[in-house]
C-alpha cells in the first residue's frame, strides 16, 4: 500500500532511553506495522503483522502505543481482515487531539506496535440465531467489522442474503470498494451493498440516515428484501447516536435486543 506521510520519529524512537519498556508481555505483543493506507485525509487503514489468538470476524483487538511518558494509549479496533486473512488490517478515521490515531497515522512500515494478545467482542455470527436475511447496518469506519463477516464462508451458509449498509458524508468516504466489489463478484444476488451518502449529492447513493430510511421505505426497497423481525437478523455499527435511533426505529417495528439468555434479532456495537 502507498504510504506518502512525511517520516516523523516514531514514539518508540522518541522515548528516552531511561523510560521502562512500555509492555508486560501478558498484556500486549509487539507487531509491526505492514502499511498505512491513506483513503482520504482523515480516513486510513493501518496493517500489522501480530501473533494475536485466533478471533472470529466481527471482533475488536486492542491496538496500543507509547505516550510521552511511556505509558500505552490503547483503543480498540475492529478487524477489518477475516480471521484466515494476513495481515491484520484495521481502518480508523483521525481524530483532532485523538491521542492515538494522532499516533497510528504517523506509523511507517517497520515500526513497532502492540496489540492485546486476545481479541473481544459480541458482534459476531457466533452470537445470532439463523435467519433468511443478514442487515449490516454501519456508519463510518464501522464498515470494517461487517467486511470481515462478509468474507467469511459463514455469513453465506447461514443467511440466504446478506444486506451490507455503509452510511457517510461524504462519497468518498465510501472506501473498501474493491473489497466490496470482489465480494459482490462473489456471492451474486446473495450480497445487496446500500451505501449512504447524506451530505451531498450523488447518482447511485440514498441520501438520507440510516433509521429514516428504514421509516420510509428506502432501504427495504433499494435492497429489495423484508425487514422485519421474523425473518432477520440486523447487527448495527458505529455512530452511538445511529446505532440508538435505528435500534428505536426497529424496536417500534416488533425487533428487540439480542441477549445470550434472551436472543433477539438487534445486536449492536457503539464506536464511541
Ligand atoms: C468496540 C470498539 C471498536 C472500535 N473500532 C474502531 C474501528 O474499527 N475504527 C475506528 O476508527 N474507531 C474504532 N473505535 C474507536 C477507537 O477505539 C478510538 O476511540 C478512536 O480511534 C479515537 O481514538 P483517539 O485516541 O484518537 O481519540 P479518543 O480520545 O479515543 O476519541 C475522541 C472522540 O472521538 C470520537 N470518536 C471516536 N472514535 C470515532 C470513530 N471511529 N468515528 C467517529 N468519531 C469517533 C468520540 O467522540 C471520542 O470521544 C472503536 C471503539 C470501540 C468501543
Ligand atoms: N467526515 C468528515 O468529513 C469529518 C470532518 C470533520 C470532523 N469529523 C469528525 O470525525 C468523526 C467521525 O466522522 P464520520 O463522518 O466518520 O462519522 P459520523 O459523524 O458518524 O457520520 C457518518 C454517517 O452517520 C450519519 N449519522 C450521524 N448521526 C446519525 C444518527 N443519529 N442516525 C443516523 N445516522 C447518523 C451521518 O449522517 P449526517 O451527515 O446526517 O450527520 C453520516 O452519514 C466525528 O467525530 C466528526 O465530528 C468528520
């Protein structure tokens, strides 16, 4: 991938030579970075080589840097790769004072960074029940995490098809378009793509949010399949205050919360 950052020290380079190493080697394992992919100024994919356990696509690692006085900022980050893919790939937006994406982005290939061992998190196929349709329904860099399920074999034994959502501002922060155009070469009329754009026009893109859209009607009719509690599963992704109002939208229509004792057909992940 092309990397056209201008070179800055990284952390470990900057950290004086007194400073304690900045990982217990339980908590973290020390990778390196492969790539740093810039999408748009604020939007990147970072790859990293990293003996981390075996996860389930949907899962989150936890990434992790030295800070000035060698503690580790650490954030989590959903797996973008499916978990038989290498290297790791991760995708993040830069945040202004973000204390660790200011960090990712000033990565090169070569540098170390750390990841937690184990990888966390739900919002996986292990954790639904069976259905005819699949929603992925995401904002963001919240993507990543539903292109990881959709390369995997099982989304498509399970479902018989899968609606991928991608809701940004911008077109061209609609990235991964290869990823999802292999998939779609793929899978056919299993796979529907829904990207959203909201602020502004565009010839191929619904322009509106996610849970207006499924009060309206746009997004059962652009993907052309019933969404409706029996008979699908809807995992949702990213913005807090999407992921809330869609949960409403869906609940007013007879979905309710997936739980490990109580399933349902909502299972959520709030970025922040
Ligand atoms: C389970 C989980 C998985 C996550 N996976 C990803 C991921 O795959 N990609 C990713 O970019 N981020 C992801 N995040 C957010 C990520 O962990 C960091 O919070 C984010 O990268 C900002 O880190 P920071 O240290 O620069 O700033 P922080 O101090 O952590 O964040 C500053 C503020 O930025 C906002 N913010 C944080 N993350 C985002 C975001 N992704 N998009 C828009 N606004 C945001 C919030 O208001 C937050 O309070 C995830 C968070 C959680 C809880
Ligand atoms: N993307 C940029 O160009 C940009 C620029 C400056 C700063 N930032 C900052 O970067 C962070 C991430 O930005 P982002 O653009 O990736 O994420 P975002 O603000 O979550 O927007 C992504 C998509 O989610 C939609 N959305 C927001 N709130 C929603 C809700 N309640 N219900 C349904 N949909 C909702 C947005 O629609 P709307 O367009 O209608 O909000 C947009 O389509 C934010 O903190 C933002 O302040 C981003």
């Amino acid at each position: 991938m092309a990397n056209d950052i201008e070179r800055a020290p990284t952390e470990q380079e900057k950290r004086p030579a007194t400073t304690p190493r900045p990982t217990s080697a339980a908590k973290f394992v020390e990778g390196r970075v492969v790539a740093l992919k810039p999408w748009t100024e604020r939007l990147y994919s970072i790859q990293v080589e990293a003996a981390v356990e075996p996860f389930r696509a949907g899962q989150f690692g936890r990434l992790a840097l030295p800070g000035e006085a060698g503690e580790m900022i650490v954030r989590p980050y959903s797996f973008v790769n499916a978990p038989h893919e290498r290297p790791h790939e991760f995708y993040f937006i830069t945040l202004e004072n973000g204390p660790l994406t200011q960090r990712l982005v000033r990565l090169h290939p070569g540098d170390p960074i750390w990841i937690a061992p184990r990888a966390s998190g739900f919002m996986t196929l292990a954790d639904i029940q069976d259905a005819d349709f699949l929603w992925l329904l995401s904002t963001g860099t919240a993507v990543g995490p539903f292109l990881s399920i959709c390369k995997t074999e099982e989304a498509w034994r399970r479902f018989k098809k899968v609606v991928l959502a991608h809701a940004v501002r911008y077109a061209e922060e609609l990235t991964y378009q290869e990823t999802v155009r292999v998939i779609a070469e793929q899978r056919g009329s299993q796979f529907v793509y829904v990207p959203f754009v909201t602020r502004e026009d565009t010839n191929f893109a619904l322009k509106a949010r996610i849970p207006q859209a499924i009060q309206d009607g746009r997004l059962e009719a652009r993907a052309g399949v019933p969404l409706a509690a029996e008979g699908s599963q809807v995992m949702i992704c990213g913005n807090p205050d999407m992921v809330a109002d869609t949960s409403a939208v869906l609940e007013a229509r007879g979905f309710k919360k997936n739980r490990r004792k109580d399933p349902g057909q909502i299972t959520v992940e709030n970025y922040w």
